[in-house]
C-alpha cells in the first residue's frame, strides 16, 4: 500500500507515467500490476482529466475518487 500510495503521490506531483507493456517474466513481482499503478493514480487524480478532458465517469475520470491525504 506504501508503493501504492506513493505511485499517487510521484504523479500528483509530476504526472510522469511509466507505459510498457506487462512482462511475463516478473511473475514474482510484488506491485500492483502496471496497469494498475498507471490507472489507479491517474484516475484519482482530478487534474489529469481536466488536463486531458476525459469525460465524467470514464476510466480516467470516475464520479468519486480516493483520497489518500
């Protein structure tokens, strides 16, 4: 939850994101999946969908998000 927490706090900041595509061969890793470290943040993040006009209650831009502090 800490690596979580701070994927939120790197890209409030920055909103520099990390996109690859998955790799079978960390199949031991720890984190949340990518596309989850990229979604979760971004999406919870109001100012990403104003910057990028996503449209209310999209992937990008849901009706309620979480915040962390």
């Amino acid at each position: 939850l800490l690596e979580n927490a701070a994927d939120v706090g790197g890209l409030a900041i920055a909103f520099q994101v990390l996109c690859r595509e998955p790799s079978t061969e960390h199949s031991q890793d720890t984190h949340s999946p990518p596309r989850l470290r990229v979604h979760g943040p971004l999406s919870n993040t109001p100012a990403f969908a104003r910057h990028f006009r996503c449209p209310r209650d999209a992937l990008m831009n849901p009706s309620s998000r979480c915040q962390l502090w």
